[in-house]
C-alpha cells in the first residue's frame, strides 16, 4: 500500500490535485512495476494519486476516485494482462477518456494491439462481461470504446523499452515533459481543449524516434492551428539541438519579406550570426552537411503555397536523425505536394459543445462554470461560432464587462452582421480563389449547403468549367468539407459568402449576384424589378402571403442559372401565364408549377433539372426541344400530367421520376433509346397500361412501377441489360413475365408481391444468376413454379406465401444459397419435394397456415 487508510479517503483526495493519476490492476503490478514507478515520481516531487482497496468497494467507481482523475493532469494508465477484467479498471478509464487530460498508456506485458482491438486476453475478459452485464451491453461497448481509443495513442511498450529500470526512467521523463506543458508558453494559457489536441499530435509526432518526419496541420482559419503548433513546439523543444518557428508565412510573402525572414531561420539553425545566403536555394556542400547532422525542430506555420515552403527550405534534401518539421496551412493540397504523407496530416477539428461553452464563458464572464443566464448566451454564440476558438474568443472578449441587455443585443445582431475582425481573417481564403472557385463558393453558401455533393456537381457542371476540381480546391482549402456525401459548410463561413453578396449592393437586393433571403426574394419578384446581375433565386413561401408574378417576371434576368420555389403549392400564382424562363438557367425547381405547361418561348438547351413536384402540368411542351443538357426530370404527384413529349434529344438524361401521376397514360418511345437513363420511378401511375422496350437504355440501374394497377404487359428484353439491378412490379396487373427475362443478367432483386393476375412465371426464370431476392407473395393465381434446372448461388430470399402453389419443384435444391424460405398461408400447398433436406444454407422456413 502506498497511501494511508482512512475512514474519510475522500475527503483526503478533495484536499489536493494531483499532478499524476494511477490506473493499474493491483494484482498484476501494484506490488513490481507501479511500486517502482510510484516511488521514483515521488522522488522527482510529482504529487502522484495510487488508490487503496477501500475506494473500490460496490458496483460502481468511487466519487473519490472520480475527484483524483479529474484533479490530475496526467492520467497513466498501465495495461497489463488482467486490466481489463476489473470493471473498476475500466470505469477509470473512460472516466480518463471522457476528462481530455493527458494520458500515458504504459503496455506492461502485453501488446498494444490487444488493447486496441480486444483480443488476446482482453477478448477472453470481455466475453466475461457480455455474460454479466448481459442487460448492460451499452455500458460494456464503452468500455470497449474507451480501450480501442487508449490503445491508439502513441504509449510506452515493456516489450520495447526494457529493463524495467529504464522503462520507469522513460515514462517520468515523459511526464515531466508533460506537466511542464502550458508553462513553457505564456501564450497558451485559457486555450481550452489543446491538451487533447496536443495529445492526438503526439501520437504522429513520435519524439524520440530516430526517423525524419514532417507533419501536416490543416484547417479553417481561425480554428487553432497555429496554437496548437506553439504548444508542441514548447512542448518537445528541449529534445532538439535547434528550433525555429517561421511565423506568419503567408504574411511576409505578400509583404515581400521572406528573403529576410530565411536569413533569420538559416542563421539561428545553422548557430551562424553572419550567414548570409543570397541565392534562391543552399548551394553549399558544407552547409547542408551541416544540417544533415543536427536533430533540429522546424514549425512553418501558414503556408498558403508550395513556392513559400520551396523557398525557405530550398536546396536543404535532410536533416538529421529524430528531427521535425511541422507545417500548417488552410490548404491541405500544400501539405501534399510538400511530401507530407497523409497519415501525417492532422485536421484540426472544431471544439465540441462543452469545449466551447468553457471557453465562452471563460473570455465574457470570466468564469468557467456558467450561471443559467450566461448557459443560454453561450447556447446563442455558439449556434454562429460552431465551435471556432477564434470566433468564440473574439466573440467573448467583446462581450465582457458589458450589461445583459448589451450582451444579448450584441449575440441578436450576430446572426445578420458577423463581427468584421472575424470575417477578415476567413476572407483570406476566399480571396485566394481563382474567380471561377469564388462563385462556386457563393453558390454553396446561398444555395447548396447540406445538400447532395453529387447533386451539387451535376449542377455546377453546366455552369462552370472545372466543377470537379472546383470543388475539390474549396475542400483542400478548408472552405467546404464532405460528410456523408453532404457538402457542409461552418456557419462563419458562410455568413462571410452571404456577406460578400448582401455588399454588392446593400440597398438594393435586386442588383446582388443572389437571392436567398425569402423576404428579398419575395420584394424583388413583386415589384418585378429584378436585374441582368442576378444568378439564383431561392424562394421558402412557408411564412409569406401568395405571390402573383407578372407575365414578364423573369425577363430581365438574363444570367438567372439558379431558380428555386419551394414550399410554394398554392402560393404562387400566374393569373396571366409567364412569357419565359431565362435561356440560361441550368436548375429549375417550382413546387406546385400552376400552369398546364412550360412557357412555349422557354428554350431548355441549358436545363440540367427539371423538378416541378406536385405541379398541373398536363403536357411539358410541344413539339421539339434541344434538350441534350437534361439529366433529371421529376414531375411526382402532378395528376393532370397525361403523356411525356418526345425526348430523343435527351442524351444525357440520367433520371425520370413520375411517381403518383396518376393520369398518365403513355410513355415516348424515344425512353428506349436514352444509353444513361440509371434509374425510372413510375410508383403509382395508375392509368399506365403499357411500356416502351427499355433493352437500350443499358445504363438502367433500378425501374420502379410499383402499383401500376393498369400495368398489363411488361415489354421483352430483346438485349441483355447488365445493370439493372432492381425491379419492382408489386400491385401491377400483369399475367405474365416475358420468357427474355433472362437478359436482365444484373438484376438481384424482383418484386411481384401482390399481382393477382399472375398465372405463370418463365421457364428461363433459373438463368437469372444475380438474382438474390425474389418476392411473389400474394399471386393468388400462381399454381406452379417453374423447374430450376441450373444452380442459383446468390439466391438468399424466396417469398411465395399468399400463392396458389400445390407443390414446389423436385429441383428446388438448385437453390444451394438460400437461408429464408416462405410459404406461410398457401393453402393449396399439398406436398414438398424430398429434395428440401438439400438446401444445406436454409437459415428460415416458415409453413404457417399451409393447411393441408
């Protein structure tokens, strides 16, 4: 035992904070290595906390042991062989986990795999658990969470640094390393969440081993790069023989001081005060021999580009064994052609909620534990910051000192004027773009956040040159990320694009670039006085009154690419008809259209989409239009819509969706002929009794008809079609399926649930190789299934139940991959084959309600 017992160890524990915390299993270690490591921290005067058995008693951790990983700011957690049986151990640890501070993994006799991936005898522990907490599972997948996250961090392995002896003098080294963080830099004081950061940098950084590294640091302005590469820098600087931290790269080459500023980097590395160096790269032989021997630690923050990072280390190929280069930038495309491996570039994230509620409340009350007025200020600033540490801090500090009714005015204002010391260090980004990547930036900003990325390219494509890489520049430079395939956008930033626009022209919205505002939108369209210079319009009527547009509403508006009516059924109204849409616009999205068709002057050779939802279209256009541009048409739910003109022109076209019109009554040939068609939705289009051949459209991936209740006939399939791979005719009226059915070779899933009229399906049915599910439940007049004559592996799922079948085919076994098979309420079923027993991977087989 390493501390007294006490009828009050709590009490002892909320007396003090400890610099170091013990995690360990007694049984393995307290009594051999943690003994050795404990005293030899005392001796080096590090207040270190070890529990005794008393603080281990009942079911859950202890509030005193809880206290002791909160007080202390170093957390060494020693994994050993049994850590992981004790549930107490692993409370502590997602405690540690949970409290951010910094953690010291010591893998004593084990390997760091293990912990990171549970196996070994960790998996035989936790097989334990599953068993005991069987009604506890969450609580033992945290426990699971907390160990995987642990056994990534960059640790000390006994089966690496030995003897013990030299293990223990390591880790102290370490931890001394650490506790002296924050106090080596007077500027990190009040940066909440670095310890964390620092924590997972750490982990690339690897101080100590021999290699070269360089390391990338990549994010939005404003978010803590330059912060977070201080504290490493006075964090490992005493490791080195020479450091330098180039500041402000960006800065002194648009000053044109970067000669000067390598002068200064040259002299203090090389310990050289007269070194002058006037060419563009080292040339000297002796020079760079120089380097290559010493063990120096560089930090090149805010390099905007290639050329500035070429020009200061231009010449020099290495430096010596263990050194460090660090480079931070917005653009992660720099760190990229820097040589920076991506593995060793770190993306400096926003702060979580709590995080930032800290800091908030640190820089306008001066305090860290909020009162519930100062809770709800801090909700409001965060909602515009989003977790951006400059924005908070700025945000914060001018709001300290001040009365409640002017903090709260000030946080009100924020949503409409950012503050402008904020915006100019985001603007530099923007103003990095070339013309083209601005405009798509503004376009995302007023537009298009969180929609689709794929959505977005498709549309950007026909308005701009190079839309993919477009994109891909404003994501390496920080300005949009993809999550989930969604381009996202931090809210700062896209307060300072619609800054950008509102500027244009302050008073007069009608001469702006973009209309997203719904009342501004609503003003310009009423008065009829929008501009050549508008681009897009979005239009939310959900909280405005109707609104009649003029004949000649969008006459002026030349350049108009972007229109979008939404939330408009009903609300929008063309008592007069509209003359035309403008020639340019690639988007068009008008909810509820009220008229019986386009304007007949409407010239689509530009259109990319097309989507009128719930429109009283009941014809497009007449005659022919140019329309090889065209990727989408949606027209769902517009019930006066009868037929679809000729769209032969159409080349491009990707997508059709006419769900629930439910009057239509014919499709054009010309579908049969459109190579990119990959998907059709004719759901509920209940007057539809026929359809084009389709064997053409090659790129067909899914076709939709579920209940075409007047669907009679399903076209032959002259051709194979490779990728389609879904087909869904439930509630149709078929009697049959045509015998080419086997060249859709791709198709993996066929529904007919519920098509009474069924009476046969094709012998060819057998050839479908791809087919993994196939739905006939509900074919009430389906008597007989057809014979498999050739094995179906991918088969999984066959449903017949509600059907008319007396018997199943005696080569069922055909099927040697099918795990579920129904035939619950056919009532005429009379025997099964004896060949059943083969289906060796039959999983379910569920005979309810077959009578007989």
């Amino acid at each position: 035992m390493f501390s007294t017992k006490s009828s009050s160890a709590a009490d002892m524990i909320k007396a003090r904070i400890y610099d170091v915390f013990l995690s360990f299993r007694g049984k393995d270690t307290r009594d051999g290595f943690v003994s050795h490591l404990y005293k030899y921290l005392c001796r080096k005067n590090i207040q270190t906390f070890i529990d005794d058995e008393e603080l281990r008693k009942g079911d859950e951790i202890s509030g005193a042991l809880l206290m002791a990983i909160q007080g202390s700011r170093v957390s060494v957690i020693v994994f050993s062989k049994d850590y992981a049986s004790s549930k107490w151990c692993l409370a502590e640890l997602v405690k540690i986990m949970d409290c951010n501070k910094w953690i010291v993994p010591v893998f004593y006799g084990v390997d760091p795999r293990d912990v990171r991936n549970q196996t070994g005898s960790f998996a035989d522990a936790f097989a334990k658990h599953e068993e005991n907490f069987k009604h506890e599972l969450e609580k033992v997948k945290t426990w699971r969470t907390a160990l995987t996250a642990a056994g990534k961090l960059f640790g000390w392995d006994s089966q690496v640094t030995r003897p013990d002896s030299t293990l223990v003098d390591e880790i102290v080294k370490d931890i001394v390393k650490k506790l002296n963080c924050g106090t080596s830099s007077a500027n990190l004081e009040g940066f909440v969440g670095i310890e964390r950061r620092m924590q997972e940098v750490l982990s690339l950084f690897q101080d100590g081993f021999p290699d070269f590294r360089m390391l990338g640091f990549w994010g939005m302005g404003g978010i803590g790069k330059t912060i977070l590469a201080d504290a490493i820098y006075h964090h490992v600087s005493n490791g080195f023989q020479s450091c330098y931290f180039l500041a402000n790269v960006r800065e002194h080459d648009e000053r044109r001081e970067l000669f000067n500023l390598r002068q200064k980097f040259h002299s203090t590395i090389l310990e050289d005060e007269n070194l002058s160096i006037s060419t563009p790269t080292i040339g000297s032989g002796f020079l760079k021999d120089r380097l290559s021997k010493k063990k120096v630690l560089i930090v090149c923050d805010d390099v905007s580009k290639l050329s500035q990072f070429e020009f200061l280390f231009g010449g020099i190929d290495r430096f010596g064994p263990g050194s460090r280069v660090i480079v931070t930038t917005r653009n992660k495309q720099v760190l990229i052609q820097c040589g920076i491996d991506l593995d060793r570039i770190y993306e400096v994230e926003e702060l979580d909620e709590d995080e930032s509620v800290q800091l908030f409340c640190q820089r306008a009350f001066k305090s860290s534990h909020p009162i519930e007025y100062q809770l709800e200020l801090s909700k409001m600033v965060l909602s515009v910051a989003n977790g951006n540490p400059l924005a908070i801090r700025l945000i914060g500090s001018s709001l300290c000192g001040k009365t409640k009714s002017y903090q709260h005015s000030e946080v009100k204002k924020l949503k409409q004027v950012p503050k402008q010391d904020i915006q100019e260090v985001l603007k530099w980004s923007f103003d990095g773009l070339d013309c083209e990547e601005k405009e798509m930036f503004l376009d995302i900003a007023c537009f298009f956040k969180g929609e689709d990325r794929d959505y977005v390219t498709r549309i950007m494509d026909a308005c701009y040159v190079s839309a993919h890489s477009g994109i891909e520049n404003l994501i390496d430079k920080s300005l949009i990320s993809v999550s989930q395939n969604q381009i996202a956008m931090h809210d700062l930033l896209q307060q300072m694009g619609w800054n950008i626009v509102r500027d244009e022209s302050p008073l007069n919205p009608e001469k702006r670039s973009r209309l997203w505002i719904p009342e501004d939108s609503y003003v310009v369209l009423t008065k009829n006085n929008g501009t050549e210079t508008l681009t897009g319009i979005a239009l939310d009527m959900s909280e405005l009154p109707k609104l009649e547009l003029d004949p000649t509403a969008f006459m002026k508006m030349r350049k108009l690419r972007f229109l979008n009516f939404y939330n408009s059924c009903g609300r929008i109204l063309l008592f007069k008809g509209l003359l035309s849409f403008p020639e340019k616009l690639r988007y068009l999205y008008w909810e509820g259209y009220p008229s019986r068709s386009l304007p007949t002057k409407f010239d689509l050779r530009y259109l990319v989409e097309l989507n009128m939802r719930e429109s009283h279209l009941k014809q497009l256009w007449e005659g022919k239009q140019d329309l090889v541009n065209l990727k989408v048409i949606n027209l769902s739910f517009s019930r006066n819509l009868v037929r679809i003109p000729d769209l032969s022109s159409a080349t491009n076209l990707e997508i059709i969706e006419l769900m629930g019109c439910s009057n239509l009554r014919e499709l054009p040939s010309s579908l049969q002929h459109l190579e990119k068609l990959t998907y059709l939705n004719f759901y509920l289009c209940q007057n539809l009794r026929s359809l084009p051949s389709f064997y053409k459209a090659t790129s067909l991936t899914k076709l939709e008809l579920s209940d075409c209740s007047n669907l009679c006939s399903f076209p032959e399939i002259l051709d194979t079609m490779e990728r389609l791979r879904n087909l869904d005719l439930n509630g149709t009226a078929l009697k049959k399926l045509p015998s080419s059915i086997d060249n859709l070779i791709g198709l993996q899933n066929l529904i007919l649930y519920n098509c009474e009229n069924l009476v046969c399906l094709p012998d060819s049915l057998y050839k479908l190789k791809s087919l993994e599910r196939f739905t006939i439940q509900g074919c009430s007049r389906l008597e007989i299934f057809p014979e498999i004559l050739e094995t179906m592996e991918r088969l999984t799922s066959l449903n017949l139940s509600k059907t008319a079948l007396k018997e199943l085919p005696s080569s069922i076994d055909n099927l040697i991959g099918l795990e579920d098979l129904r035939l619950n309420n056919c009532e005429n079923l009379v025997c099964l084959p004896g060949s059943l027993y083969k289906l060796k991977s039959l999983e379910s087989f569920d005979l309810e309600g077959c009578s007989r």
